[in-house]
C-alpha cells in the first residue's frame, strides 16, 4: 500500500481512540438535563440530520479547498463542537453543540476516501479500504476501555477526550498529508456517459436492504447504553462490548479469507450474516449478565464484519467504468439515514416495547431481511447486466465517496 494509505490508516486509529462519546450523547441529555428519553433520541436524531449535508460539504469542499484543509478543518470543527458539548449549561446549548458537530462531523469522509480512490488501483481498493477498517476497529479497542473507564467517573469527560483525539488528528493530518493542488481544470478525466445511480433498480436493491442494516447498526450504537442501565448495569459497560465488538472485527478478516467463506457467493455471505446478526441481537434480548452479553456482541458483530466486507464490493461492481464513486456516495447515504432515524427508533422501542422488544424488533427484522436477500435483492442483481468495475478516478461533482461511515 502505498504510504498516503497509511498515514490515513494510523491518523483513522488515533481518531476512533477517542471517538466513543456519541453513543452516550442521549445518556449525557438524559441524566445530565433531566430530559426523557423521547427528547434525547430527538436531539440525538438531530444530529444525524446534520451529517447529511455534512457529507455532500466534505465533497464539495474538497475540490474548492482542498482535500487536506478540508480534513483538518472537519477535525478541528469536530473537536471544538464536542468541547461545546461538554462545557454546556443548558439543555439548549447541548442541542446547538450537537447540530454544529452533525456539521462538521462527515466532512472528514469524502476526501480521505478520495485520497485512497487515487493513491490504488482498482485491484488495491478493497484491500485499501479494509485497512482503514481495520485501523477503525483497532482504534475502537482503545476507545472502548476509555469509555469504560472514564464515563464511570463523568459522562462530559467522554467529550473532552473524544475532542482531543480529534485535534490531534487534525494536527497529524496537517503535518503528514500532502499539500493541497489547485483546483483541477474542467476535461479531466470522466465516464465516457453520465452516471445516474439512481435509475438503477440494482443500486436500489441494495441500497433498501442497506439502510434498513445502517438503521439497526445506528440503533445498537445509540441504545447500549441505555439498555443496560434499564437491565441494572452502568451505563459505561457499553464502553466493554464496544471493544469487543472491534477485536471481534479484527479477527474475524482472517477467518473471512478461508475458502469456505470466501467461495461463498454475494447473497448467500450476506444473507448468512444477517441470520448471524439476528442471533445475536435475540440474545441481547435475554442476556441477564455481563459476560452473556460480551458473548452476544461478538455473535453480531461477526455478522456485522461479513456484511461491511462484502456489500461495498457488491455496490462497486454495478456502476460503470468510472463511476463506481458516485455509485459508492449514493449508497452511503443509507448511513446518514440511519443516523437520523436510529435515536428515534431505538428511545421508541425501548419505551414502549422495553429491552425485549428493542432487540427483538431488528432480530426479526435482520431474519426478514435474509430471506430478501435470497429471494428479491440476489435475483435482480445477478439479472442486471454487468457493467465492469470503475477504471479511473472521477471527478464526482462534489459528493465524495460515499463508503461506509464509522459511527463515532
């Protein structure tokens, strides 16, 4: 790989160290404010709000000011909005403080992932975007532990540490990363027709199917916490299973490499990872104790490892010669989505349906989804004409590439 791809990998890891306050953000409004639980998850989905556009401002601000200014100012941006969040007297300027990170929050997106589009050849993208994956996971680790640790003593504290971790971030990407270009000219390279990823039935086959796994991924991000202080725990355990959710990713990408995973097709890999998630989301539904539910988080977060590995490469695969970035933006979308519904759906849940039901509505929802992969969403992709993979970078237009987001 080449070293640009690192020093994204290594800046992503000391990023993601730090980057475990957001799931406590409804606990924080909650216990710190005296709000429901309905006006926390509605706070909390007002930020996702936010990071839609944030994404679409990453894309274009990359191309206007550059990729690396671009980075540092969405680090920096991040950073000072969670310093504003812990120092928040009132429930208002929480709120403000969450919208303004939502803002910045995706900027960080579109040109890291732009940087390695250019930095590999198509061959080298999934092994290039695997590592920053990994990177993640490694960095999540570490992040786990701190929350344990530090959200026993004071919640506000998570914020404090997740901001540094983001200015340090920045102050590394902007020693580390090469100085920004002018602006390229108009007529550079781009697909020889337009690339319309919306009319194509294949990328709304899977992009349904997407947003509905983007949604119960939110969901467990957002709601551990508040789930197992509903089963007696602290809430800071989370930060405990959040870490064994990231070893659990990291040692699964060579499990994943064996033939008997590796031989499988696209719709079977990924219909067995959602019966593989909905297991472990139905013993969350049940666990009475610590280790259960440590055992439980590593049962879906190896079916969650299998469907990150694979879907990005399914997405790829159907856009045109050159337009695999504006497949790969579209399809993130599904994330931002999933951002804003998640705090709602999970704080819904819980209050009408209780820990029970906030783990078994998506256990059931994930084994439909199964089934629509085998049945719906394999069959119309494997009929739709194959376009070829991406050849060249493209100018998106200012979207960025859409890839998974890391749900800090």
């Amino acid at each position: 790989m080449p070293r640009i791809v690192w020093l994204l990998v290594v800046a992503r890891a000391v990023n993601r160290i730090g980057a475990f306050s957001l799931p406590f953000l409804t606990v924080l409004i909650s216990t710190e404010f005296g709000a429901s639980t309905a006006t926390a998850g509605l706070l909390s989905a007002a930020f996702g709000l936010a990071t839609i556009p944030s994404r679409l401002a990453g894309g274009r601000l990359a191309v206007r000011l550059g990729r690396r200014r671009t980075i540092v100012l969405g680090l920096t941006g991040c950073g000072l909005a969670q310093l504003g969040i812990a120092a928040a007297g009132s429930l208002l300027a929480v709120a403000v403080f969450a919208v303004l990170l939502g803002l910045v929050f995706e900027l960080y997106e579109p040109p890291s992932q732009g940087l390695i589009a250019d930095a590999v050849g198509p061959a080298d993208r999934v092994r290039a975007y695997g590592l920053l994956n990994a990177g993640l996971a490694l960095g999540g680790t570490g992040a786990g532990l701190i929350a344990a640790g530090v959200g026993r003593w004071d919640l506000r504290w998570l914020f404090v540490v997740d901001a540094l971790s983001c200015l340090a971030c920045a102050l590394m990407m902007r020693l580390v990363l090469p100085a920004d270009r002018p602006p390229a000219k108009p007529g550079g390279r781009r697909p020889a027709g337009p690339v319309r990823p919306w009319r194509d039935r294949a990328l709304w086959a899977m992009f349904l199917p997407g947003t509905v796994f983007a949604l119960i991924a939110m969901q467990i991000m957002m709601a551990l916490p508040l789930a197992l202080e509903r089963r007696g725990f602290e809430p800071a355990d989370a930060g405990l299973l959040f870490t064994t959710s990231a070893l659990t990713v990291v040692a699964a990408q060579p499990l994943l490499r064996l033939r008997l995973f590796a031989s499988l097709r696209d719709s079977p890999s990924l219909a067995l990872a959602y019966l593989v998630m909905a297991a472990g989301l139905s013993w969350y539904a049940v666990a009475a104790t610590l280790p259960q539910f440590v055992l439980a988080t590593a049962v879906w977060s190896l079916g969650e490892a299998i469907v990150l590995g694979r879907v990005l490469g399914v997405v790829a695969g159907l856009a045109p010669p050159g337009g695999a970035d504006r497949y790969l933006a579209s399809y993130g979308v599904s994330w931002g989505v999933a951002t804003v519904a998640a705090p709602v759906v999970a704080t819904q849940l819980l209050t009408r349906a209780g820990v029970g039901g906030l783990w078994g509505v998506p256990a059931g929802v994930l084994l439909v989804l199964a089934f629509a992969q085998l049945l719906v969403v394999g069959p119309v992709v494997a009929h739709r004409p194959s376009t070829g993979a991406a050849q060249v970078p493209v100018d998106d237009g200012g979207d960025g590439v859409g890839v998974a987001h890391d749900a800090r």
